[in-house]
C-alpha cells in the first residue's frame, strides 16, 4: 500500500533548517520517518478497512532507507486484495547525487520515485 504519508514526506516543505539536507548528509531531513508508524483507513475508493504498520528503517550501512508494510486487519469486498504487500526503498545513487526511491509490490507495479528535501 502506497500511504499519502510517505509521499507526502518526500515534499514536506519543512520551515526548521535543522531538518535541512546538506550535501554532507542527504538524509538528514529524511531522519523523521524512522520507525514505526500505524496506518489506518475506512471505507476508502475501494470500500476496506485496512489497518497495519510501516517501518522505515536504515538498512545497508544507511545507504538504504527501507519502508517494510505489515498487514493487521483487512475486510473489503470480495474484489479487493486483502494480501496486498510492497516495498520501499530510498537511495543514493552514488555520493552528491539526489536521494531517489523505488517502490515495488506484489501486484508488479514499480514506481522510481525522485526525492526532494527541503
């Protein structure tokens, strides 16, 4: 599941320059979105109630920032795929070039997402 939270992060436009990316370190503004975090939605486009967590997590010496989805609970109708599963990776693809993302799901979509920070 693609959450508006994790999109809208990568446009966050964030007035406290201590959240700031420098070209020292790409990540830091970035640093917020470590952890776990609940998602939730009712009754949406599709008519479910899903509910699960997301982590991010800095994998691969913090050259990775990983987002990993649990499902929880799900009900909707019979045409909706309670066994949705996806990830997502932000990046760097070599030092002083913008962090980039990816995302992939069971579903075989791939989504390369370019990431700004403020």
């Amino acid at each position: 599941m693609v959450t508006a939270a994790a999109i809208v992060a990568f446009n966050l436009a964030q007035s406290d320059p201590a959240l700031s990316a420098t070209a020292e370190d790409p990540w830091k503004a970035l640093n917020f979105l470590e952890g776990t975090w609940n998602a939730r939605t009712q009754s949406g486009s599709a008519g479910a109630q899903v509910s699960g967590t997301y982590t991010f997590k800095a994998e691969l010496k913090h050259h990775v920032l990983a987002r990993h989805s649990e499902l929880a609970a799900c009900k909707g109708p019979k045409s909706y795929d309670c066994k949705h599963s996806d990830l997502l990776y932000l990046y760097q693809e070599a030092e002083g070039q913008p962090l980039r993302a990816i995302y992939l799901d069971n579903e075989g979509h791939v989504i390369h997402y370019a990431v700004s920070t403020p």
